[in-house]
C-alpha cells in the first residue's frame, strides 16, 4: 500500500497553479460580530447530566398549535412538490385578519430575512444611513455594517424608546428608521397614539420599519392595519415564532402599502418561504384557542417572574412582551451559575446592557426551576465576593 504523502497542502505544487482567493467587500472586513447566540462559551459551560430550561431565546413554551401540528403532517406527504409562489394561501388570510389586501403583505423567512429585504430594496448606496434607538435588536446595526451603511443611535429614556429622541437624530441620508414595539431587550412599548403621530412627523422619504415580534401580547396593539391602508410609510414586521410558537419553521410577513410591499417582494426569492411552514402558519391563524392560551400563559408568567425578582430585591424594567430585563449584581457570574445549572438566559453584555439578563416567560415548572437555581446562583455569587473581601 502506498504511504500517504507527509507534505502540507501548502507544499503542493498542484495547489500553488490555484488564483488567489478573491477577497470580500472592505466593509464585510470591518464587521465584529458580537455573540448574537453566546453559542461557544455556553458549550463549555452545560452540564451533561441535566435537562435544560432554554429560557434564552423568547420561545413560546406551550409548544405549537394542534392545528398546525396536523398540517404539518398532512404538508409533509408533498414535501417533494415547491411551496406556493409568494405563499398566496397564507397572504389572503393574513390579509383577512388585518383587513388588508394580500398585495399589501409579503412573506419572509422569518421576519429576520424582510429585515434583510428592506436594505436591499430602499439603501441606495453607503453613504446613507439607517437611525436605531439605543437598546434594541443588534440585528439592526448587523445588518447595517453587512450593507456598509451608518448607524445613528438614538438616546434611550431610562430603557424605553424615545420618539422625539429618534426624530431629532433622523438626518437628510436617513432612509430607514427601526423601531421594535415591544422593544427587545427591555420589553418596554410605546403608545399607541406616540407612535402614529410619530409616523406623520417622519421627513419624506423616510420609512420606519416597526418590529412586531411581540405586538401579539400586547392587550391593545397598534391599529397599523388602518395605517396601512391610508398609505402611511410604514413596515410592520411580524413573526410565527413568538405566539403560534413555530420558530423552527421560520415563517414571518411584512405588512405595508401596496408600492413598498411590491418592492419588497421584486428583491426576495420566489420560493423563499417553505410549504409545511406555510400550511401550518395558516392553520395556527385559526386556533384562536391556543393564541388566548399562550397569551394568557405569558401575562401570568410574567407577573411572577417580576415578583420573583422583587423578592430578591432586583430591578426588572416592566414589560409589555414576552420576556422580563432583570438587572442583577455581577450578571455576568450569575448568568454562568444558571447555565451550570442547566438554565439558559439571556446574558446582555454583548448587548451593551452590563449587568442585566434577559428571561423568558416559560412554563410554570420551567420557572419553577429558573426560581430555584437563580437563587443557588445569587448565593454562589455573594458567597465567592466575601471570600474576595
């Protein structure tokens, strides 16, 4: 038998008759991910032996809507034909729903991916620049330094939005305008009055892109549906994976006048949404049963999750979403002795919130759990700062 050859590929001279590698776009060079998912140090951190709370993603604990199971099932038996052009079906039901056209809604995988859309249809060149409130979805300014365009922050008001902050840093090159309500991290909302006089002080040209992801556990959400219809330059970006709890299908729409969604919908793929996630998105739409179920399970959930932590004598801001911000003294190693616990949260530190996490509303029993090893880990904590001292 032949003994392999102990050259480096370096070394082989069939290798060196290859071009040079053709480099990437200067301003892909420049981009510093910050851990948007905490996966590698998190790896070194889970123990084996436990079962894991995932308290880290915003995830609706109750598990996807029967009705959506089942046409799961029923989508899967033609997973080798291609989906619906554009997810015709599930666009005239969602139009229903907001009393809309469907050539007013496009589809997306996932909301994250018309976030995308949006830079590719409306920043002309890199010279302009999007506007973002401070504390927010660091996708916004990801995508930004991908598309090589300015960021301009807008101060916060003690964690919550400030509009006439974001208007005052609105500038001639400003095209887009992010706006997540209810806003993550923090949970905090705006009004729905705010934020529509909000929207008819925007500059011309200028459109703002709401993030709806949790607007479906708001008690009284934003008519943007009216909005829309009267031309208003907004795009409201909404998900399946918060309340219909369908994250792994990836699944989301944008609702906007005609003309924007038009140009949305020329700058995403035909077949960029898949069939089982379309069918069991519409099929979630009618199970009106498990909406008001999952809703009714995060307003409890977060009622004793910010008892919890008044307990122990912790500042949360209050929230309209989801999900609670805790501030808690030495986050960092608290956020550690939960994951040895096998409980997942949030650490913000990436998100230039020190000192904070960010926890979900699970199930009761998952909460339960989370109670118990917060504590464990608080204790931990003090007990190794003393030894400091």
């Amino acid at each position: 038998m032949e003994l392999c050859s102990k050259k480096s590929r370096s070394d082989d001279p069939s290798r060196k008759s290859f071009p040079p590698l053709p480099p990437p776009n200067p301003w892909i060079r420049k981009i510093h991910f910050s851990s948007y998912r905490e996966l590698l140090p998190i790896q070194d951190l889970l123990p084996r032996h436990l079962s894991l709370v995932r308290l880290d993603a915003n995830e609706n604990g109750l598990g996807p809507s029967p009705l959506a199971l089942e046409a799961i099932r029923e989508a899967a038996a033609e997973a080798h034909r291609y989906p619906e052009i554009a997810g015709e079906a599930l666009r005239e039901s969602l139009a229903s729903e907001f009393h809309v056209t469907p050539k007013q809604i496009v589809l997306g995988n996932g909301s994250t991916e018309l976030l995308e859309l949006l830079f590719h249809a409306f920043l002309r060149n890199r010279r302009e620049e999007i506007v973002v409130p401070r504390y927010s979805f660091p996708l916004y300014e990801m995508l930004a330094q991908r598309f090589g365009c300015r960021v301009r922050v807008a101060a916060d008001r003690n964690f919550a939005v400030d509009l006439e902050s974001l208007r005052r840093t609105i500038s001639p090159r400003t095209r887009l305008v992010f706006l997540a309500n209810p806003n993550n991290p923090t949970g905090s909302r705006v009004e729905n009055g705010e934020l529509l006089a909000f929207v008819k002080s925007l500059p011309p040209g200028v459109l703002l892109a709401i993030d709806e992801a949790y607007a479906d556990f708001l008690e009284d959400p934003p008519p943007l549906g009216a909005a829309i219809r009267d031309g208003a330059p907004i795009v409201a970006l909404r998900t399946f994976s918060k309340l219909h709890s369908l994250a792994s299908l990836r699944i989301g729409y944008a609702l906007a006048p005609q003309e924007i969604a038009r140009a949305i919908q020329k700058v995403s793929l035909p077949t960029n949404t898949n069939g089982l996630a379309q069918r069991a998105a519409a099929a979630a739409l009618k199970d009106r049963h498990h909406q008001r179920q999952s809703k009714e399970a995060v307003w409890i959930g977060r009622l004793r999750l910010q008892r919890c932590f008044r307990e122990l004598g912790l500042d949360c801001i209050p929230s309209s979403a989801n999900f609670v911000m805790v501030r808690i003294p030495h986050a960092e190693n608290v956020w550690k002795g939960l994951v040895q616990q096998g409980v997942l949260v949030r650490s913000l530190k990436s998100w230039k919130l020190s000192g904070w996490l960010r926890v979900t509303v699970g199930r009761a029993e998952e909460l339960q759990r989370f109670e118990e090893a917060l504590q464990t880990a608080l204790c931990a904590t003090r007990a190794q700062e003393t030894l400091l001292v």
